[in-house]
C-alpha cells in the first residue's frame, strides 16, 4: 500500500481536503473538476482492478470552485473477490493527501415501500450484513480497532445536505442503509428480514469505506440513488444495466447536490495546496 500512496502523491499537486467515492454510475462528477489530474488506477502496480459496468478506475483531482476534490471514479467491492484491506485502500489514499472529509455514494435498492427508482437517500446510519471488517488487523492499535461508530455520518454534513437539498429544490430522503456482500441481488425474504430490521435500501459497498473512514478520523457524509425497489418490492426482476440507466438519468440532480454540498463546506475542510 505504502508504494501506491507514494506514487499518487507524487502525482497529485493539490492538498485536497474532501474526497468522493463516485458508486455505480455516478462517475460523470469528476468530470466537472477544474485544472484536474487524472489517474486510471491501471497504472498504479497493486491498485485492484475495477471490473464492475459503471466504475472506470480513475482517481481524479481538481478544483470545485475554491475547493480541492479527491475523486474515485468507480470503487472497489468485496464481491469483485477483494480483502475489506483492499477496498478501503481510496480511504487510506485520502487520508494520507490530507482529506478530513469523505463523501460517499452508491446506487441502492429501495427496501422502503415510499422509495421510488431516482429518489436520492440521505444515510443516516447502517446494519452491516456483510459480516466483514476492514478493521480485522493484529496491527492496529486499541485507538484504530475500537472505533466508536455511534455517529457513522456526521450530523452536521447530514443537516448541511438536508438544508442544500431544500434550497434547491431537490427532494432528499431519509434512511437506513443495509450493506450485504453481493453480488447476488436479495431474495424478497431476505428483504422483508432487513425491512424488520429497520433498513430502508440496500447496497454491496460502503460500510466498509465508512468504517475505515471514521477509524482514521475522517468525516462522513453518504448518499444514495435508489435506482429500483428491492427484490419482493416490485415484481419486475433486477438487472444491473437498469441501475446503471437510472442512476444516469439521476446524474445531473444529484451533481447539483454535490456542488452545493461542496460549496458549503466549513472552512476546516477547504483547499490547500502543497
């Protein structure tokens, strides 16, 4: 890991204080960076390849406005056969360039019969069926191990995004997210078990991200596309180029959010350069 933090530091000029971890077809923000420096994670020896439709493997960096942005362009899953380790390697490559924020996104299925495919989700917590950590290391101190997670994404980012949303006008829901390891889709009993458990959408990503994040200090703001209502929802069966064509037509509003999110940033969090 050490020489892939190397090499991107090395390759980046800018001291970004927010990153963004771009979910299945949400990848066209990166593109919206100023003066950016672009790097196809190929060309990175040890970097996991991205091997999912929607994810590009890029890491982007540029400016947004007056603040410098970490961009993922595509994450990586533990279903693609990877360690929690190697996917929360974007996490260690923020931190590492300086970020004290991170902005995670996906695409989920909708578990809450008033979601409906192009809604935007608000996550205000997690279950983490996954049954996996990112944490699961005999190096880590007691600090890094025992991380408190009972404020997983930071309130104020939550309450910056709600009142974002409002002034534009874009409606922003609330809800639980359920992490599960994919990359099957749910059977509808396994969703009625997760609805009883209090989730409101459901995804393959994330929570390991946010854990890592918030073992290292960082901030944590998510949000999810509800690109079609889980399996036992809706009678219609699930297929993947659906939640990439959803989460495209979503691309501009939720871009918008972005921006305004970004733009609102406190101080602390804006850009510096080395």
């Amino acid at each position: 890991m050490s020489d892939i933090l190397v090499e991107v530091e090395r390759r980046i000029s800018l001291r970004p204080d927010v990153a963004l971890i771009l979910g299945s077809g949400l990848g066209a923000f990166a593109d919206e960076l100023k003066d950016a420096v672009s790097i196809p994670t190929t060309e990175l020896d040890g970097y996991p390849k991205s091997t999912v439709a929607g994810h590009a493997g890029r890491i982007v960096a540029g400016k947004l406005g007056q603040t410098a942005v970490l961009c993922f362009q595509g994450r990586i899953h533990l279903y693609e056969g990877y360690s929690p380790q190697e996917v929360i390697l974007p996490v260690h490559i923020a931190h590492h360039l300086g970020c004290h924020t991170l902005l995670v996104t996906n695409a989920a299925g909708g578990i809450d019969p008033h979601f409906q495919p192009g809604d935007l989700m608000l996550i205000e917590d997690h279950i983490n069926l996954q049954f996996r950590n990112p944490l699961r290391h005999s190096a880590l101190t007691a600090e890094q191990r025992f991380v408190d997670m009972s404020e997983p994404y930071d309130k104020n980012l939550r309450e910056l995004a709600r009142q974002t949303a409002m002034e534009q006008g874009i409606p922003l829901k609330r809800g639980v997210m359920c992490a599960l390891l994919g990359p099957t889709y749910e059977t509808p009993a396994e969703v009625q078990m997760m609805k009883r458990l209090g989730a409101s959408a459901a995804c393959m990503s994330t929570v390991p991200e946010v854990i890592a994040a918030r073992a290292l200090g960082l901030r944590v703001l998510g949000i999810s596309c509800i690109t079609n209502p889980a399996a036992g929802i809706s009678p219609e069966p699930l297929r993947h180029d659906e939640v990439q064509a959803v989460a495209a037509q979503v691309s501009k509003r939720f871009r918008a959010l972005l921006r305004g999110i970004l733009s609102k940033l406190p101080p602390a969090t804006q850009a510096n350069t080395k």
